[in-house]
C-alpha cells in the first residue's frame, strides 16, 4: 500500500477527533490479511493497513454476517457478528500502534473530500501521510492523531453564543481560545495556538 497523497479532515463543524485522509494506490482485502489473536480480539497488519474485530461469542455485530479470517498459523477462524471495536484497545492489547483514518484508493474521492472508507492505518503510515500533508502525528489517551503542532491536537470547532471556539487537547490538558469566524478555514486554523 502506497500513499499517493494525504490531508486533514478538521471536523470544524462537528464534535470529532480529526481524521487524515489518504488516497493509497490500494486497499488490501480481508483475504490477504493474516490475523492474531489475544483474547477477545483479532487484529491484522498488512503493509501499513489494519483490520480488527472484536469477539467473544456469535452475536448481532455487522448484523450477524460471518467473517473467514485466515490466522497467522494458516488455520481459519469464522467470526459471526463480530463487534469493530478501535484503535485504542488494541493499542492496550500491545498490538502494533494503529490510528483511524479515511482511505480511498479512488482520486476523484480524495478531490471530492468525501467517500472515503473508515478504516486503520499504522502509527508510521500516519506519520508518512501528516508528513506529506506538512502537518505532525501526536498521541493522547491511546490514540493518534493529526495535529498542526508537536503537543497538541486541533479537537473540535464550537459555537457558544456567536463565538467560534477552538479546543485544544494536549496530553489530557484541554484549553480554549475564542476566535472570529474568519479564522476557520484550514488555511487560517495554523493562527490559533495552545
């Protein structure tokens, strides 16, 4: 898997962690994925892309659908309703450091900036992509994130009473600063510091 090119999705409307986007040359199917088990969770690293799942006993997940892993021994495990669970629990399991991200592997999707697949990405395929899109990869709380600064995290945009709010997370430690309305494009959110 081949990052092609790569930029932030803010989330300055909405009460989301931001996301990078990365448009790859493709996107390894569930079939060449070779998965490890510990415990409840299955998770897979192939050339950077993740898959997990979470799963105890057959269940409502996916909406019953079966899942046919192939193990790293060779052998298969079927996964009926499996959960998705996230990064951050299987960065606790020791799993190989992963993060969210949206990828496409179509380029009229990454101009569109919409239509991407969810999906999971190593830490180091994170940091190659907020490298190529000038920006740094920071940790908090288990997971990574895209960030403009080394310390800290853009979390949300927020509107209190007409004021737009930036929020800022830097290990836990959360600060806010009021800012105009005009400051809010992508181009303009590197003037509004921790």
């Amino acid at each position: 898997m081949k990052i092609l090119a790569a930029k932030p999705n803010w989330y300055q409307t909405f009460d989301n962690y931001p996301h990078m986007q990365i448009l790859v040359d493709a996107i390894p199917k569930t079939a060449d994925m070779r998965f490890e088990k510990r415990g409840d969770l299955y998770f897979a690293e192939s050339d950077g892309y993740v898959m997990f799942y979470a799963y105890h006993s057959p269940g409502e997940g996916y909406g019953g659908a079966q899942f046919h892993l192939t193990m790293k021994d060779g052998s298969t495990a079927v996964l009926k309703g499996p959960w998705s669970s996230r990064p951050a629990q299987m960065n606790l399991a020791g799993f190989t450091p992963s993060c969210d991200v949206e990828i496409t592997s179509e380029p009229a999707a990454f101009e569109r900036g919409y239509t991407f697949m969810a999906g999971h990405v190593t830490l180091a395929v994170l940091r190659e992509a907020c490298k190529l899109a000038g920006l740094h990869a920071v940790e908090w709380n288990q997971s990574y994130y895209p960030s403009l600064l080394p310390g800290g995290v853009v979390k949300l945009w927020q509107s209190f009473g007409g004021k737009v709010v930036a929020r800022w997370m830097d290990y836990g430690k959360v600060e806010d600063e009021t800012v105009r309305d005009s400051d809010l494009s992508n181009e303009q959110i590197s003037v509004v510091r921790a």
